[in-house]
C-alpha cells in the first residue's frame, strides 16, 4: 500500500483573489460594520485551509508495503513543490495501491491543484464525488459510500480496537503550530495520522497490503 496524508493550512496568496466579505444590510453603525467584516473574513480565511483552492500543503507523509515512511515538512515553496515531485513518483511506482482517508474530496484534490499551482508534473487521476478507480478512500468504504454517514478516522481506530498511536493534534490546529514554527509537531501528527490509515486499512481491506 501506499498509503498518504497531507496537512494544510491557509495560503496568503488566495486570500487577495476573492470577493471581500460584506456586513449584514441592516447594519448602519460604521463601527459595527467593520467589527462584522473583520469577523466574518477571519473566519472565512481560516476556512480556506480546508480549501484544496485556496490551502497549501505544509506537510505531506507516505508510506510503502515494507513500513517505510517519507514525513516532509513544507515550510516554503520549494520544499512543497520537491515533496510532490517525491510522492507523485511514489505513486507511479508499480503495484503501489494508494490508500488514503477522505482522500477522494480533500487530499487528493490538494496535490492535483498544489501540482498545478507549483508546475508539479502529476499523473493523470480519476475523481469521482463517491469514490476514485485510482485509490481506496477508507473513509467512503466504512460510509458505504456516505449511506451511513461519514465518521472520523480516530473513530474507526477506536470502533476495531486498533492500537494506535496517541496524538493530542488535530487538523484545526495546523495553522497555530505554522505561525509557532512548530514543525516537529506537524510532523508527528502526520505521522500519526499515516500509523491510524495504515492499521485501518490492513483491518478491512482484505489483500491490500
């Protein structure tokens, strides 16, 4: 398996590209009119890290059938742009199976448009709203495809027993330990995050391995 992660947060550049946020139309009081426009761009702009448009990879993990895993941090553009090159030639090797965790709606789409953004050659891959010919998504298998509804990755770990590892992190809090340059932080919770998919996937996906 191949299995892959990426974590994201905000890209600065984006922000300037879109519509400016506007105050409710029954607000008079200038005051208030900037209070609620200042509000409501922050929360749209930290939005945007879960935006494969408008996000940036600032780590990206991987890892092969035999155990061994690639962790990269991306702390600049360059860094991004060389992880991608590394995972998309990850993935073309032969008799890899990518495996990811609502891969299909969100990690994938950030390392198609992330490649595109960075001049990144990637290969041609097929998305589809329930699913991809071109990888398992954990996430759609235990959803049956979203007719159950779509529970997180630490859920299932829990829900089989699996002996994971302990991670405090979760993706909202990317962008915080960005600007605190926690990078080893990142790092691990990716890591963590590769571990959980990985167990997950040799649970259910019978073969896959």
């Amino acid at each position: 398996m191949l299995v892959f992660d990426v974590e994201t947060t905000t890209d600065p550049a984006a922000i300037p590209l879109l519509p400016p946020c506007e105050a409710p139309g029954n607000y008079r009081d200038p005051d208030k009119i900037a209070a609620a426009i200042a509000e409501r761009t922050a929360e749209r702009n930290a939005k945007l890290a879960l935006d494969p448009d408008c996000c940036r990879i600032v780590c990206l993990g991987y890892t092969y059938a035999d155990g061994a895993m690639v962790i990269t941090a991306c702390n600049t553009a360059e860094s991004e742009r060389t992880a991608l090159s590394d995972f998309w030639a990850a993935w073309g090797a032969v008799g890899a199976q990518a495996v990811g965790y609502n891969c299909v709606a969100f990690d994938l789409p950030v390392l198609i448009q992330r490649s595109r953004l960075l001049s990144v050659p990637y290969p041609r891959i097929t998305l589809r709203k329930y699913g991809s010919p071109d990888c398992y998504d954990l996430m759609l298998e235990l959803s049956h495809n979203g007719l159950t509804g779509y529970k997180s990755l630490a859920f299932w770990c829990r829900r089989f027993g699996l002996d994971v590892p302990e991670d405090a992190t979760s993706g909202k809090d990317i962008a915080a330990l960005v600007a605190a340059g926690a990078w080893d932080v990142i790092e691990a919770h990716c890591r963590a995050d590769i571990t959980k998919t990985w167990m997950l996937a040799q649970r259910i996906l019978p073969g896959v391995r």
